[in-house]
C-alpha cells in the first residue's frame, strides 16, 4: 500500500493548493466589497509567493522556523525522528483504519514543514541558478515568465517528493496522506492556517540563501520606493502576465514579485534574502510593505480585466 502511484500524490497536493487559493480568493472578494480586510486576508495573495516581503505574523513565523531549523536533534519531540513524534503518528494511522480519523493537522503541517527543510539544503543553489538565467531574459517576457514558471515547479515537485519520502519512512501510505489533507482542508479555518504556514515556509526558504548584504533603514525604504513607482506601470507587468494562460495565471503575483525583485537587483544589487533579514531588523516600514502587496493586487486586477 506504501508503493501507490506516487504521481497522483503530487497532482492532488496540486490540486488541493488550487483549490484553496480559489476559495480563498472568492471570500477575499467578497470582504474586499465589504471594506472589510484584516491581515490574514492580505495573506491569502501570496500563498504560492516565495519571493513576497512579509508581514508581521510571517515575520515571527520565519524567526520560528529558522529556530526550529537549527534543532534538529531526533531527542527534541518536535523532530518528526522523535521517537513521541513515530508513537503519534502510528496512533494517528490506527484511527485512520478503524474510524476514519484523518491524520491530524499538526501532523500533516510537520511532515509538510520536513518537505520543505529538505529542499531548503539545495534551495540556495537552485534559487541562484534560476536569477541568473532568468535575469538574462528580463526583456523577453515570453522566455522570463517561462524561466520563473520552470522553476516555481520545480519546486513544488522537488516539496512533493521529500514529503512522499518522510510519509514513506513513517510508514503513511500516499493514500492516508491525500485523503487527511483533502478531509482537513473542509474547514475555513484549516485552510488559512495551511496558507499561512506555506507562506512562512516559503520564507524560510528565502531565508536560507545566506544574505551577502546589510541593508539600512534608508535603503530599505528605498528598495520599498523602487517598487511601488514600478507597479505604476501597469502596461510593463501586463507584458509579462498576458503570457499565463489558463490555470497558470493563478501564478501572476509570483512573476510580479520576482519581476519586482529582478528590477531592485537591478538598480541596488540586493538580493530578497538581504532585503528579507532588513525587513526583520527595521519592522517600521511594515506600511510601505503592505502598501506593495496591495499594489501587486491591483495590478494582477488590472491586467486581466
Ligand atoms: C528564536 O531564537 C532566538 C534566539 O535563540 C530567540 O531570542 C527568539 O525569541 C526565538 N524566536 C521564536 C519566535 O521562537
Ligand atoms: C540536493 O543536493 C544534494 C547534495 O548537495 C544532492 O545529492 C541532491 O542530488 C540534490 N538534489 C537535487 C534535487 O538537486
Ligand atoms: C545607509 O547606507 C548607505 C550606503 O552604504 C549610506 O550612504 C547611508 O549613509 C546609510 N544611511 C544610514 C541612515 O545609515
């Protein structure tokens, strides 16, 4: 039972993304023409956004994360080696096969979050193999959007796999596995708190390309200025989000943001993980930040009305 068709696995842990980005977007609308926003909602955008700046909660996320990435010692429960972590889960698996029990949310989020540690050892090296490539296509929106799309994929594929590989040691069978995230994700509620965490685990990948510069408070509202005057240009990111067809076009805040950071890099030489570790140091520009996202919104709107 171990063995079933790992492909299908990662087409629902696909599907299942989608799903939820849609949900979440149709409420999203629906607040928005209510005037009503709160923080979360600003979150829903982004989940797929690896290249995003984040906001307070995300920010405490990722110090979390990068202090959990550092104690990864099979003594600490929280370690899914942890021998309580192994007893959990086989309790988890038992309730499954009598009664049907999903496996629980926190589970699930631990095997999810141990995918995404794996991929973050060689997620610096394929981060920078893609900027270079991709930069040198930066005025052919055709041959770039393709480049970020490549490797947004990847990605997702390589996270697929590497949880696969934990299910596998931890003897859940990929059916066990599809079938509790699809009976989790019925609540609202799971859903935005596995959004949020995609997010915060999407950062921690940023996070992990070891940041080459310091930015200052200047600089960073500076970086913030580059930004927000390019999002004006609604006709430059059409260029490039008129390229996504079909389904594809629920990646069009990726290629702004990585769009946005290309142009920074551009003009300032710095990097989204040096501007990710000022954005940690001078929290005071959060309004700047939040500023942009809802601009990347706007824009998304724009181009395909
Ligand atoms: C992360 O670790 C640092 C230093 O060990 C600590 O000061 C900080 O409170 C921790 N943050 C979280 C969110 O656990
Ligand atoms: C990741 O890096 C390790 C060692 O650096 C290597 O063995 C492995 O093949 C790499 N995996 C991918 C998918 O690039
Ligand atoms: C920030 O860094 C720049 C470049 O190194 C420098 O010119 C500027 O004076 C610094 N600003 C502050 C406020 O430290």
């Amino acid at each position: 039972m171990g063995n079933k068709v790992p492909k299908a696995s990662i087409m629902i842990g696909g599907a299942a993304i989608t799903a939820v980005a849609l949900i979440l977007n149709q409420r999203r609308q629906r607040k928005n023409s209510n005037k009503g926003q709160n923080q979360l909602e600003q979150t829903q955008t982004e989940q797929f956004n690896e290249e995003q700046v984040p906001q307070e909660q995300t920010s405490q996320n990722v110090q979390q994360v990068i202090n959990s990435t550092e104690n990864q010692n099979p003594e600490d429960s929280n370690s899914i080696d942890s021998i309580s972590f192994i007893n959990r889960v086989n309790k988890e698996l038992k309730a499954f096969q009598e009664q049907q029990v999903p496996l629980s949310f926190d589970v699930l989020m631990k095997i999810t979050e141990a995918g995404f540690k794996l991929v973050a050892r060689n997620y610096s090296q394929m981060q920078n193999k893609n900027r270079n490539e991709r930069r040198q296509l930066l005025n052919i929106p055709q041959q770039y959007t393709l480049k970020v799309l490549e490797f947004n994929n990847e990605l997702e594929i390589l996270i697929n796999q590497n949880q696969l590989d934990i299910c596998k040691k931890l003897r859940i069978s990929s059916e066990i596995y599809e079938n509790s995230f699809v009976l989790q994700f019925q609540t609202q509620a799971a859903l935005e708190r596995f959004i949020v965490f995609q997010f915060s685990m999407r950062q921690q990948l940023i996070a992990s390309i070891p940041s080459q510069k310091e930015i200052n408070e200047s600089q960073l509202a500076q970086v913030a200025d580059i930004q927000l005057k390019k999002l004006d240009d609604i006709q430059f990111f059409k260029n490039y989000l008129q390229q996504l067809q079909g389904e594809d076009q629920q990646f069009s805040s990726i290629i702004i943001t990585v769009l946005l950071s290309d142009i920074v890099y551009q003009q300032l030489g710095f990097e989204e993980e040096d501007i990710l570790k000022a954005v940690l140091a001078y929290p005071v520009l959060k309004n700047q930040l939040s500023l942009i996202q809802q601009k990347v919104q706007a824009v998304m709107e724009m181009c395909f009305q």
